[in-house]
C-alpha cells in the first residue's frame, strides 16, 4: 500500500480576460474615423 495519497489533477484553472470580438456597428449605424467595425481573430 502507498503512504502517500495520489494528488488529483486540475484543470481549467487559468480564468482568461474576455476577448470581446465580433460585430461593434451593425448595418445603419453611424462611424467616426478610426472606431471599430469587427474584431476578429488573427490579422
């Protein structure tokens, strides 16, 4: 028999920031230069 107990595993412990992407002005809406339309992944 072992001594020790054997240590469970954790997982997803790392809670990330939020990413906030998709859509930011929908169709009609109006934009100044330089707001954002889309976030997206990547370039």
């Amino acid at each position: 028999m072992s001594t020790k107990k054997s240590g469970g595993s954790a997982k997803n412990l790392k809670d990330s920031q939020p990413q906030y992407l998709g859509i930011k002005k929908t169709d009609g809406q109006t934009v100044k230069v330089g707001q954002i339309i889309l976030r997206q992944r990547g370039t």
